[in-house]
C-alpha cells in the first residue's frame, strides 16, 4: 500500500507500529538516539513538533525512504505532563488527571528527498473522577509508565475515559488520518 518511498518509522513504540500495521502499510522501524531536551520557553505544541523532527532527523535515510518520527505528549492547564519516572509521579499526574479534560498533542514529522512536512494534531480527553485506590490499582498494572501522562487509552485505564473529541489514533501515538491525508496518500 505505499508508494514509490519505503517507509521508516523513527520510533520504538508498539502502539505507532500496530496502528500503521493495522492501516495496512508496509514499514521499516529505525529509531535513532535523539536528544530530547526542549528549548526553554517552548510551547506545548511547538515541544511536540520540535521532538518529532529531532527524532526523524536522528534516523539515517536512503534516497528511496520516508522517514516519519513523531511525539505525544499529555497538556493539563498549559503544563506538558510527559512519561512518569516513578509510581509517585505517576499517581501525581493520573490524580491531577482525575475529573478532568485535558489534550493529548502528537507531533509528526516526515522527511523525504530535501521535504520535510510537520504538524501537530490535538485531541481532547474526559477524565471520570477517580479514587485513590482506582489509580494505585491502575499503577500496580504497571501499563502506565512508558505512557504520556500515565496512562494508555486502549488498554486498562481506557475505563477511565467518558470522552474525547477528537482522532482516537492520536491519543494512542499516531494521528493516523491526518497522516494519511498530508503524508501519505500521495507517496
């Protein structure tokens, strides 16, 4: 299903490689070590573009390959809560979470030849209310500690969420539609 560019996934996360796997496109995974430290001062939604070029710019390319790095990261009251270092940070941000909207922003960039196209999609996500033990039962699941903000939407905790407005791929990692329409559609 790809075009005339092969495509590089610059990520390690299983849930990018099972969304664009199950979109029925044929890709390569190559992450690179990128240095992910931000400017100072950076916006949310600029953080998550900036990441996601560093990341596919980290990845060695052929002249025949698309390279598509991206970045996800939780945004509660403009503050960018990303992966939990230890179950106390966790259960800070899944509490802070609790009965609450917050946006889950992906930033994507794709470069080919001397083209290099980035965005960012956002997504809105309800939190229900939760109780103390609702979210040390979700900790002790482990599922929350390589997940912006502390937690996954398609697994355990995907109990906790009465709505979002918005792509559902987003949330997970990949905004695959958008993708589709400004990536690769044209390949």
């Amino acid at each position: 299903m790809n075009g005339k560019y092969k495509l590089v996934l610059a990520s390690k996360s299983p849930r990018r490689s099972e969304i664009l796997k199950n979109a029925g496109f044929e890709f390569t995974v190559r992450a690179g070590d990128a240095e992910e430290t931000l400017p100072d001062g950076i916006s949310a939604e600029n953080a998550v573009v900036y990441l996601a070029e560093v990341k596919a710019q980290a990845v060695n390319r052929a002249s025949d390959e698309l390279v598509l790095g991206a970045d996800t990261v939780v945004v509660l009251d403009g503050k960018i809560l990303g992966k939990p270092k230890d179950e106390k940070e966790a259960f800070e941000m899944l509490k802070s979470l609790s009965g609450r909207t917050h946006s889950v922003l992906t930033g994507v960039c794709a470069l080919k030849d001397n083209d290099k196209v980035s965005f960012y999609e956002k997504t809105e996500v309800d939190f229900a209310a939760l109780t103390d033990k609702e979210i040390a039962d979700y900790i002790a699941t482990k599922d929350c500690y390589d997940k912006a903000g502390s937690y996954g939407i398609q697994g355990y905790a995907s109990r906790f969420i009465t709505g979002i407005k918005g792509d559902y791929f987003n949330v997970v990692g990949l905004p695959l539609c958008k993708i589709y329409e400004k990536i690769l559609k044209n390949d």
